[in-house]
C-alpha cells in the first residue's frame, strides 16, 4: 500500500513507513491511502460469522498485506484489540455500538493501541530511539499514553492545554512516567495541535531528532478505526439495507475512518457528522464554505475543535465535490442544553447512561430520524464511558455512573507535567534538552 500526501501536485506515493513514521508529509498535507482496497462480497457474506479479530484481521489484511507479515499483523491485530465492542441494541431501529472497552475508556484505544504496536514493529531496527509527538483535547493523550507506555525505543511526548481537560483525563497521561512525558500548555487545544505540526514541519529539529505523531492526522490511527464500523454492521441483523452511523466527531478521524470503510465496500446507508457547538463542518456542507474558528468551550471537550485536522482528508476523499458529501453526509450541531437534556431523556426511557460526547451523537441521530424519516436503522458511536464525564453525567441525569476501577486507579497517583507556553521555541528547547 502505498500513500499519498492530499496537497497537490500529485506526487508518487510514500511506503507504509514513511508515512506512519513522518505522520504528516513533507508538504505539510496528511497522507491518505493512493487506493483504498475493496473486500469482495465473500467477506461480507461471512462477516456476521467472524469474531472482531478476525474481522481486524481481514480487513488490516487488506489494508497491510503487502507490507507486514500475517504474523506479525495478527500478533499487532491481537495485542492491540483485546476488549469487546458490544452492540447495545436499545430498540429494533436504534442500536449503541460501545466503543469504550479499552483501557482508557474511549474509543481512541482503538487507534493509538494498535498505532503504538504497529510503530513498533516498524522502528525495531532503526538506529536511534523516536520521539512521538501527541497534542491532546483529553482522551488521546491518555490513550496513546497508556498504549506506548513500556514499549522499547520510543518517547512520548503529550501537549495538553491546561485547564482545558478533567481531572480524570490528566491523571491518565501525567501519571504514567517510564517513556511518557506530559506538557501542560498554557494555551488551547489549537495551540497545542499547531505546536506539533510546526515541529513535524521543522527540517532543522528533525535532523536532530526522529519525530513522528500519534495525533488523529496519522493515519495508522485511521486504519483500526474503520474495524469497528464492519464489526457495528456485522453485529446487526441482515436487513439487507445498511445502517446510519451518527458519529460524534471534533477533528473527524472517526468519521473519516467510517467513509474509508464505505469505500472498502461496508454497506452504510448514511453517516451523521455530530458536533457540539463547534459547527465549522456542519456550516461548511450547508454553504460550501469552510471557515475554521477558534474553538469553543462545551461539555463534550473532546470535540472542542475549531479547526478539525481530519477535514482536508475528508474533502480528498470526495475531490472537493461538496454535493457528493452531502449525499453521505449529514451534518448537525448540537448545543449544550441539548445534550444535557438528551443524557436526561435517554437515561429515563432506558436506563442508559450516555457520556457528553455520545449524546451529541444521539441527538442528532433523533434529528435525522424525525427530519429525514429513515427506515434505515441507527447506530450511535458511544465514544466514552460515562465514567469519564461523571460530573456532567450526574447533572444531566442525577445519577452518578459507577467508576471502573482501571479509572479510579490513576487518580490517587501524583501528576507529573512541565508547564510551559504555546511558543515554538520551547517546545523545541524542551524536545532537545
Ligand atoms: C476524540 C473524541 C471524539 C472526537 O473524535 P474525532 O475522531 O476527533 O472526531 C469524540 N468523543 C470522544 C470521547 C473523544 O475522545
């Protein structure tokens, strides 16, 4: 598989390495796949057969073959993605497929776990330790903390903006210690994320340092975040007409995966692009206009993005065709009100808790569903455990969801973090130091 970078001109494709390695491409765009590969009818006609490895396995197959042995593609596939993804079936149109299993409660395991061991494999014989970087709204940071902790010849370096994540977040990252590093940036998430984009881009730091990403914009993260969708579609009864994936989305890594899995031939009707207040996408597919902003401060915070990475991805994977988008894309923003009262509602009618993130994508699952009067079925992505978001969550429904104890175990442990301001220049003192 080779990959290409989305700024033009077209230019022949970079190697699996080089693109994970370099997370962005010299020209500052992002990678994507040169072609997306197609998995024929025969796996789709088996795959309520399969187990989620094997169903990983298949498509990363597809993805990596040519690149990485069966070998070692399943010892990555079955280290990396070792919990359940349950389908939550809540009535027979509307189903929650819980992306929260892993170790870090959200669905960004899938990515870095599986980024992290393929990383791995790709730098055992490289020379010289690598350092990755990761900016982080919250749950990346843990996530790709808690999947790269202990592994051999590689630093992790984590920028967060300070103030601008819960505790329970901060205390997975700044927790950890051995080749983990966490900087509390005096600043907002945009900062944070332009800090690692302007150090990937810097020729001279790079020749000092092997730098790499483990943000949303590199695309080893993409690739295991399509594997949950299959398993979403696999876990429904065959209708014969494909799901709505209402996906809460902020830099729309998750959402970009989903469409990459329509490419690779995953029958889905539709995919809700959810935000919270944060609206630059829904406002680009009603206009046609894309103007990212600063972004504001909601409930959701993992989806506090103004100017989401995965966009211009997004817009490479139609070329540019705005009308095409909006044929698999429907967009809504939704406020906070909103959200709290659809946490409240949901709770009442089932029983179920939803965290902030996922009831922004619930919601506008009921929006599409009252406006577009689907009869295709929904699938909301739960993208958090509402443990996370306990605060939020026991305002909304005024009951406190039960903390599982691989959260509560981080909070008694000290914080370890070094403040320091959104400049470029410490950043690099600090990376060379
Ligand atoms: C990161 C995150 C999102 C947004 O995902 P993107 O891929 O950045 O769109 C949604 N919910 C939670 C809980 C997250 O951590």
């Amino acid at each position: 598989m080779r990959f290409r970078s989305i700024n033009p001109p077209r230019q022949a494709g970079v190697s699996l390495f080089d693109a994970v390695l370099r997370g962005a491409a010299p020209d500052g765009g992002l990678y994507v796949p040169v072609t997306i590969p197609q998995l024929g009818r025969a796996f789709f006609e088996r795959i309520r057969s399969l187990s989620f490895p094997e169903i990983c396995l298949e498509v990363s197959r597809a993805v990596l073959g040519e690149d990485v042995p069966d070998a070692a593609l399943q010892e990555i596939v079955n280290s990396a993605l070792d919990f359940p993804v349950p389908l939550v079936r809540l009535s027979s149109s509307l189903s929650i497929l819980e992306l929260f299993h892993g170790p870090t409660l959200a669905f960004k395991d899938f990515g870095a776990r599986f980024m992290a061991r393929l990383m791995a494999h790709l730098v055992c014989d490289l020379p010289r330790e690598l350092t990755v970087l990761v900016a982080t709204s919250g749950d990346t940071g843990s996530a790709v903390a808690h999947a790269y902790l202990g592994t051999p010849r590689i630093r992790v370096v984590i920028l967060y903006p300070s103030g601008r994540v819960s505790e329970a977040q901060e205390k997975q990252f700044t927790t950890l210690g051995q080749n983990i590093f966490a900087l509390e940036i005096s600043g907002a998430f945009d900062d944070c994320q332009r800090l690692v984009k302007q150090a990937l881009a810097d020729a001279e730091l790079n020749k000092k340092l092997p730098l790499s990403s483990a943000n949303s914009i590199n695309v080893a993260r993409l690739i295991p975040q399509m594997f949950y969708y299959f398993s979403g579609y696999a876990q429904l009864p065959d209708t014969g007409a494909g799901p709505v994936f209402a996906v809460p989305s902020g830099n729309f890594g998750n959402l970009t995966a989903g469409l990459m899995a329509r490419r690779m031939g995953l029958p889905a009707a539709h995919f809700l692009a959810a935000t919270n207040a944060n609206d630059e996408v829904p406002e680009f597919l009603r206009s046609g206009c894309f103007v990212p902003r600063a972004s504001r401060t909601t409930l959701s915070t993992a989806m506090d993005v103004g100017n989401p990475s995965n966009f211009a991805r997004m817009l490479d994977l139609y070329g540019g065709d705005v009308a095409a988008m909006r044929k698999d894309i429907w967009a809504r923003s939704v406020n906070d009100e909103q959200t709290q009262r659809t946490m409240r509602e949901v709770h009442e009618r089932f029983g179920y808790l939803l965290d902030p993130h996922t009831a922004v994508g619930f919601t506008a699952w009921e929006i599409f569903q009252k406006e577009q009067k689907s009869p295709n079925s929904g699938v909301v992505l739960a993208t958090a455990h509402p443990a996370k978001f306990a605060e939020v969550v026991e305002r909304a429904t005024g009951t406190r969801p039960a903390m599982p104890e691989r959260l509560s175990a981080s909070l008694v442990k000290p914080k370890r973090a070094t403040p320091l301001p959104a400049q470029f220049a410490a950043l690099r003192e600090f990376l060379l130091s």
